[in-house]
C-alpha cells in the first residue's frame, strides 16, 4: 500500500515564532496560543492574509487595514474558527472596519526580528475578526526557522518511498516557498486550508489508495487526526497543548524526527 505523511507546519516543522496585537486596548503578546484563544470564544475568526506584509512598511501607518485591503485587492481565507464562517460574511467586515491600522500589524515585525536572529520563513499576518461585533479583534505576525530534524526527517520518509504533503493553515506563499525549501512539489503543498480542509486533503489521500499519517500540533489538526490512520502529536513547540488534542491522538513526540520510528 502507498504511504503518505501529511505535516502541519507551524509549531510542526518550524519552531513558531508570534505577536498577538489586542486592537482596542494596544496590548502586545508573544506567549499566547492564537487557536486557544479562538476556541475560547463562538464569535472569532483567524483571517490569514494572502500578502506579503512587508510591503506594509512602505506605507502610511495610521492607514486602516481596510482601505489597504481593498487598495490592493488582498485575498484573504478563513483559516479557524469555532463555528461556520463565510468568506463573504468576513469581506463585509473587512471592506467596513475602521478600528484596524497598518502600525496594528508592522508593531511586531521589530520584535519577530529579535526573537529570530536567523528567520527561515515568514508565514506572513493574520487577523483575528469578531464576527459578532464586525471588528478586527487582534492582529497576528508570525515567522520561523526549521525545528532541527526536519529535513533529516523528510529524507529519510522519502527514503522509504513514503510521499510528504504539507497542509497548513498559513499564508499559501509561504507554504509553497518551504515545500521548495523541503523538495516537496507544490501540488503536495496546501496553504491556507481549514481544519475541516486538512481533513479533507486526508481523505482524498485515502481515497486515492494511500495509507495516511497526520503529523500536527494544534486545534487545527484535529478533524485531520480522526481522519488519518494515524496520527501524531507533536510537542516540540514546548506550548501548552490543548486536552481536546491529547484525546485525539495515538502518539506523541517530542522531536520530530520520532516520527521515523513510528510503523503504519
């Protein structure tokens, strides 16, 4: 039987590195898990950018989020939430919000570059909308580097003949440069997708004759988890993991590279 191993990627194959921006009252966090923090409520939405946001320094920073949006025609997909959200319910809150500015986004650009002296891989910005009150609730910047074993790990996968997917919830630019960066093709790459997208890209794997092992660390993974064969958690990012998580898996690394000495 063919085999093949789905990774999530932030927090599974790179060491995640975020700033959390509480829009109304200006906060500033680096510790805080974003899809907690989403689940934690029925009302909120992660929006992820299909842009490169650093092309946001070049502009104004008392801009409105929304204008920029709709300046520059930036896509834009609904990565998780806890209940069904449209992408037209987000464009109307998008096109209309008036509390967001660019400086809400760029403030953590300055702080991801202390944090990473060596950055691999820019995921790129999120926002966090409040469906209910139709405002952007918190902006995310996010980047990484490869945790140590990762391309160690996807050598010795493909050594087996086992094919490599990647199915994340982040920026699709991004994922698309890391699968380069991995010599995974890009049609095995799916940027941006929904838990219930990363669901679906396992069983379409599964539909298509392979055995499938699902490879994640977050809240996003789970409906992945049930799905796949089998699954992994891995605890590598050192975050505190969701319970909903534990239940759903059946191992648990601390390296990812553990992966290897794992038979399906």
């Amino acid at each position: 039987m063919k085999k093949a191993v789905v990774f999530d990627n932030s927090g599974t194959l790179i060491e995640r590195y975020r700033v959390v921006k509480d829009v109304l009252n200006g906060n500033i966090f680096t510790d805080i898990n974003s899809l907690d923090l989403i689940d934690s409520a029925d009302s909120l939405a992660l929006v992820v950018l299909q842009f490169n946001t650093n092309r946001l320094l070049e502009l104004d920073k008392d801009r409105l989020i929304s204008d920029v949006i709709k300046e520059y025609n930036i896509d834009f997909d609904v990565s998780f939430s806890t209940r069904q959200v449209s992408k037209a319910e987000v464009e109307e809150i998008l096109y209309n919000e008036k509390s967001s500015t660019v400086s809400d986004i760029t403030d953590g650009f300055d702080i991801l570059r202390e944090k990473i002296s060596h950055m691999e891989l820019c995921n790129g910005s999120a926002l966090i909308v409040d469906m209910d009150l139709g405002t952007v609730a918190y902006t995310i910047t996010s980047a990484g580097k490869f945790f140590p074993k990762v391309f160690e790990t996807v050598e010795v996968l493909k050594s087996r003949g086992i094919e490599i997917f990647i199915a994340s919830g982040d920026r699709k630019g991004a994922i698309n440069r890391l699968a380069n960066m991995l010599d995974v093709p890009e049609d095995n790459a799916f940027g941006t997708v929904s838990t219930r997208g990363k669901c679906e890209v396992v069983s379409i794997l599964q539909e298509g004759g392979y055995k499938v092992m699902m490879v994640g660390d977050g809240l996003n993974d789970i409906l992945a988890f049930k799905k796949a064969d089998v699954s992994v958690l891995t605890i590598e990012q050192q975050e505190e993991v969701s319970p909903k998580m534990m239940d759903k898996t059946d191992h648990i690394i601390e390296d990812i590279f553990e992966v290897t000495m794992i038979d399906f």
